[in-house]
C-alpha cells in the first residue's frame, strides 16, 4: 500500500497507516446522512445554497445527484453564492469511479428526496436560538446504532458523512457544550467565514437551553437535542454502531466533528477504529482548524485527500482553491474510501478527471 | 455442499442445485418489504391479525420483531386467531442463527414500524374493489431497482420476501390481470381458505377497473396499481435491480409469485438469477398450489425447507402442521439462505431448537 501520493496524514500517522492498511482493499461502503435546520435559513449563516431558503433543498439535492447524476427537487445543482458547485461533484465521482455501494440516511430534512434513504424517525431540526433544536434525539440515534451494525455485518469499511446546512454552526454550539473547544474553529463554505454571527447564535442558543461550556460533556445526546441538529443523532448512532466492528472514516469537515466528539463519549471504546477523511483544502483553510477540534476530542488520525483545483479550467473549481466549499457530503472521506476500496486504482488523477468530465456534463458544457 | 436434508426442490431441480452452489457460503442478505391494503380489512379476508384492524399492524410488528426481538407498535406479537404466531418467529431464528445482514423496506404501511427501515415513498394501499389501489407505483418500482442494485454491490445472493397482510388476494388479482393463472390457486394464512370470498373481491376488482383477463400481460405496474398492493412496486423493483447482478430468493407463499410474475414481465433477463424459496407446509397445502402457480410463470426452482412441527410441545407451532400460517416474513427463504449463508453449519435441526426456544422467551414460558 502506497498512498502517499493521493493521502496525507495529519495526525496520529501510526494509527491512520495501521486503519488504511486494514482497509486497503476491502469492501466499503459510503453513507451520507442528511438534515435540515431552521438556522440555516438565518441571513448569513451559510453559503450552501444560493439564498437562505434553498439552503434547505440542499441536502436532498447533494444525494438526488449521487443517486441520480442530476437534481429532481430542484432547477441545477446546489450552488454557493456565485455559482461554485457543491462538493457532491466530487463524491459522484469517487463513487461512480470505485463502484462502492452507498446509502442515504434522511436525519431529518424539510425536503424529501426523490431516492430510497434510510428512515430513522427525525425531523427538520429548529433555530438552535430556541435552546430546543432537535426532537427524537433518543430514537433516532438507537435507529443509527443498528443500522451502523448492519452495515457492519456486510462491509470492511463504512464512511459516514453528511449534508446539512448551518452545520458549521450547530457543530460549534454542541462542541461548546460538550467542553471540547472554547475557541471558534469550526469552517464555513465561504471563504468570509460570517465567525461573529456564528458566535452570537450560539450564545443564544446555550443560553436559552441553559447550558454552561462544558455542562453536557457526559450527554451528548441532550446537546443535540437542545443546539443541534438532525443530522447528528443518526450519524452518531451510525457510527458508534459500526466502529464496533470495522474501521469508520469520518468524512467531512469541522461539522463531522461534533458528530466524533458524542460519538466517542457515548462508546469510547470505538476509539480504535476512527479516522478523519477530509480534503487538502479543508486542512490549508486559514479560518478554520479542523486538526485542533479533533485533537480536543482524541489524538485521533486526520488523513486529507489530495485534490488540487488549480490547474482546473473552469472557475467555478478553481474558486475551491480560493476558500470556497472545501468540504462537504463526505467529499474527501469518499475520495479516501475509493482509493482504499479500489486497493489504488482509482486515485487523485482519475478523480481529477472524473470530476473534470460529469462537472462539464452537469454544466451543460460537454 | 449437501442440503438434502434441509432442502426440498420441487421444480427445475438442475437450476436450483446450480443456484444454490452460486450461493453456498456467499454474503447472503435479507430484505422484508412491508405493506398494507385495506383489503385486509375487509371481514373474512385475512387471518393475518387477531381482528380485521389487527392486520395493519401485523407487517410493522412483524419486522420490529426481527429487529428487537419484540414488538413495539403493538402488545404481544402478530397472532392469528386462535394464538397463532406469526412466521417471523421462524425468520428470527434464521437470521440470528446465521448472522445474515437484513434490511426492511417499507412499501407503504398504514402503521409505521419502530426500525430503521428504507423508504421508498410509497403509502399504505386502498381496498382493490376500488380499482385503483396503489399510488405511486413507478417511482416505488425505480427506486426498489436502486436499492436491488445497490444491495448487489455488497452481497453474493439477496432474499427477497412480504409483510402484507391479504396479500393472497391483491397476489390473485394481479396474476389473472397478467393472465397467468386462472384459477384460484392462492393459499391463506387459515386452513379454511376463504376462496369463494376472494374469487368476489377480485372479479369486483378486475371489473372496477376495466380489466379483463390478461389484459395486463406487458403492464404489471399498472396491474400493480389497479388491483395489487404497496408490498409489489418496491419489492419487483428490488428484485429485478437484485437479479441483475446475484441470485435472488423470492421468500415466501403465493403472494410472492405476483412480484416474480410482475419481476420477469419487466425484465425476463433475470429469470437465471431467480429462485423461489418456501416452505414444506406451503407445499403440502392441499388449498393452494404454489408449484403451479410458479410452472404458469416459469420453469422456475422452487425450494422448500423441511421444517416439521409435529413433535413441537406447543400447541401454537403444532397448528402450522395442521394448515395455519404456513408462510411469511420470508420464513421459508430465510431458512434456506440461512443454511446456504452459513455453509450447512444452520439447518433445520439448529432452526427448530433457535425457534423453540425464541417462542418460549417471547411467550413468557422460560
């Protein structure tokens, strides 16, 4: 196993090599839990969806386009302000490319998909400014631990990640009050990373739900239900019931994290099989420290795929490069995966080209 | 590999063997599509319940008992009248025995279950006198071949069964709108099968819609959603997107013959990859006759497994010998892929104990 041209270890290098080896070769399988909350619909918050209203399409959008290689619950792809498509581009293409199954789990969204998801029982979550954001936390995460063991039961390998807009900022909110990390770390799609509004709305929400930093170390499934979101207690659910058998990547950004700090409070002994899967320009992102989140968490492995948009012709790929996107419905967790699955044969060039030829086609360029 | 002992070919016994050879020792996967009609509530059509009303909870409470191992949308397990309990408690033993992933779809149920199951937006069915029975059969259908597909990408072989209480009714209507069988040769979940009834409601049926005899030999969707119920769509699609790729075992009684009529009427390329498994009271059901049903579609394996109650020391399990229940919940196909899943280390021995004592803790007789 040779992956150093297309991977990059971040933390724990010993761990991550040990993981990758475990998974080289080996049967994975792709989820991508998806969820709506009402905070995303807060001017300003997020950038993934062209207004705040149709942050709330996204999600459903992001998986209609692995599912289907276009959108039904909308006109075009999901887009940031200024038309930089959404990194499903790139997880259609380490899916299409390495052939691994993939399942959809709906958390909670206001828009249904138009493919066969996973039901858990959730809902659209609510403004985390009520203090009461998710309901069905219980229930929805026991529905995660099993379906996480029956994946496990069919593949070597599971990677979890998500599509949630105002993610960012309900990650930070439960990262708070679970006590891992005082500071403002969490990403943002946009490279003008809105941290002051982030701030504020979760101060409101702590405080309406009145939580103290810290108070909810031990239950983090209260934190979720009081400032989270819905894509959280399925994942953490999902995880935990998989990483009990097989090797988990953590696909995604700082969002993922807080889904990895409840997941690990509520069975630390699933330490052994976590890695963080995410991109090179999450990890280069001067905003954002993904790397210290998940060392307040645990000396856990953060591997980063090695996509680069430079070259790229088109400007809305380049714009990746400038700060935009990053991250998101498990881009690099699913790169990753399709270079261990593939054992290698599919890698950063087939990607690159990959992604080059369905953006020109999904574009109408081709 | 030797299942003689475990496993009875009652049609095109050189397929069946080669089929099972395909499969023996393969990752297996079980998938239970649940629905409900209210035709089941029609007085006298169904036994699946212990009152008409019952019957739309029986599908849900069935599959919370493969996932929990008790129910929870309702008291006690599915009975039909008399005390009779449900097939899953055969499936149960199967799967947990074998260790075999297992999935739960819902095709459209009247009563939710308490699992993560997937979704394929369908809604539970109308009573079939209506002529107008199932809605959103195409897009219940495409993405059942999704799911088949994407299930194949992980499995060797895929079972495919029903919850679906009157179930052997929508089933007949079906088959004579596909002129496939004219006589009425369903079985019933009750040793007095309640034939002069059903033959009514399906001619109401048939007539209601304006369909004669055949008239929907090339349109078993629309046959589907004239007179069938909101088990099929999902469940022909998952096996035609399943066949494809793997072998697939149709799980079940009469009612699954109209979902392998519908399966091989959509894509007959399958027919290699199709197997019907059942069960020995099934086949020695003197008020029913799923070899000929299965002979008027194909030169199709029919498999059945030796399951044998008469020296059970209850009197519920003793009744299947006397014609109740028979099938269902995929019980005889469970089995057979139990054993085939496991390479012969499951059989009809370990099964019968497994089942005996699952009864006994479910009873409260331990």
């Amino acid at each position: 196993m040779d992956v150093s041209q297309d991977v990059t270890i971040h933390n724990a290098p010993g761990r991550a090599e040990a993981l990758m080896r475990k998974m080289w070769g080996g049967r994975g399988v792709f989820t991508c839990t998806i969820g709506s909350t009402l905070t995303s619909t807060i001017p300003g918050v997020s950038d993934a969806g062209d207004t705040p209203e149709l942050t709330l399409y996204t999600p459903s959008a992001d998986v209609e386009l692995l599912v289907h290689g276009r959108t039904i619950c909308m006109d075009g792809i999901p887009i940031n302000p200024g038309g930089i498509p959404t990194p499903a581009t790139v997880t259609m293409a380490a899916l299409s490319l390495s052939g691994m199954p993939f399942h959809i789990i709906n958390g909670g969204v206001k828009v249904l998909p138009n493919i066969p998801y996973f039901d858990v029982g959730g809902q659209c979550g609510r403004d985390i400014r009520s203090g009461d954001a998710v309901s069905n936390v219980d229930e929805c995460y026991q529905r995660g631990v099993i379906l996480g063991d029956m994946l496990s039961r069919s593949h070597d390998f599971l990677v979890a990640s998500e599509s949630c807009a105002g993610g960012t900022t309900t990650a930070l909110a439960v990262l708070r009050a679970m006590g891992m990390i005082e500071e403002n770390l969490v990403s943002s799609s946009s490279p003008n990373n809105p941290k002051e509004l982030k701030d504020s709305i979760v101060s409101e929400a702590l405080k309406a739900a009145g939580i103290e930093f810290g108070d909810l170390r031990d239950d983090p499934l209260k934190a979720i239900a009081c400032v989270g979101d819905p894509m959280m207690p399925a994942n953490v659910g999902l995880v935990v019931g998989a990483a009990r058998r097989i090797p988990v990547i953590l696909g995604g950004g700082t969002q993922m994290t807080a889904v990895l700090a409840a997941a690990l409070a509520l069975d630390p002994s699933i330490e052994r099989n976590i890695m963080v899967g995410t991109t090179r320009w999450m990890i280069n992102d001067p905003n954002s420290d993904i790397v210290r989140i998940v060392r307040s968490i645990g000396d856990l492995p953060v591997a980063a795929i090695n996509l680069d948009y430079s070259d790229s012709p088109h400007d809305g790929l380049r714009a990746y490069e400038r700060g935009y996107i990053k991250e998101g419905v498990g881009c690099g967790g699913s790169s990753i995966a399709a270079v261990l699955h593939s054992a290698g044969a599919v890698n950063v060039k087939s990607l690159l080209q990959r992604i080059h030829s369905d953006y020109e086609r999904i574009m109408g360029m081709d």
